[in-house]
C-alpha cells in the first residue's frame, strides 16, 4: 500500500477527520488507498495554533502525538492544483473547489501547490510503529 510521512500534528488532524487535505508542492497520480504515516517531528507552534482543535479529542499534550508510526489508513480521492490564494483567507483549485476555514488554516495553499483530498479515514486501533520515507512510499502491514 502508498503511504505518505506526514509531520504532527496534521497527521493526527487527517486521522482524527479534522483535515481532510494534504497540502504538498506536487501531485500525485495516485488514487485509492493510502497509509498516513506520522513523521518523528512535531512542529511545536502549530500544536500551540491548534490547541482547541486537538483539545476537542482529549489531546492536551504533544507527548499524546504518536510518532513514527502508521496511525491511519485514507482514501486520496483526487489532487487538486491550487490556483489562487485571496490574501489567507481562502484558496480556489483548478476544480472550482475552495476551502476556508479551519482547512485553510491546516494547510499551505499558495498558488501552484495541490491539495490532496482524502477521505473515508481509517484510525488504526493501535499505531503501528514503522521508519517513514519521502515522498510516497511503499508500506508493506505486516
């Protein structure tokens, strides 16, 4: 199965249905299944940005982040290409989709990036601990 290394918390936001975008600088031709892999880092200010967010789940603490380990299993039904950004307040895809919100605020959409959309997200029971790669990669479920 693809999998893709995502730093914390936006994995645990795609896991916990609170991101359903995957910002990167290129796309993917890839669609179906993927395996959200939490990366080793947390990115601390973002944690702090997003405290009610991750609150709302019970999550008061970084240290409640998995790390290096699957956590969830998505559905990439498409990638989008941004083409516009209205000065961060929201963005516009080739496709006519826009976000706003708090999706806007979990994501990088200058214009030229994707957005890749994910649904029907999967929470693993238990994370499975697992070396992540980049770009996509190949997770082999033991």
């Amino acid at each position: 199965m693809k999998a893709i290394t995502i730093k914390q918390p936006w994995a645990t936001l795609i896991a916990l249905r609170e991101k359903q975008f995957e910002t990167r600088s290129w796309q993917t031709k890839h669609r179906g299944e993927i395996a959200i892999h939490s990366g080793k880092s947390i990115d601390k200010d973002a944690c702090i940005a997003f405290t009610n967010v991750l609150k709302k789940h019970g999550i008061t603490s970084i240290n409640q982040l998995p790390t290096g380990a699957i956590i969830a299993i998505a559905n990439l039904v498409d990638c989008h290409k941004v083409i516009t950004d209205d000065y961060g307040i929201k963005a516009h895809m080739h496709s006519g989709l826009k976000i706003s919100g708090n999706e806007y605020d979990f994501g990088n959409y200058d214009e030229g990036r994707y957005a890749w959309e994910l649904d029907n997200v999967k929470v693993l029971d238990k994370p499975i601990l697992t070396k992540g790669q980049l770009s996509l990669w190949e997770w082999k479920e033991e």
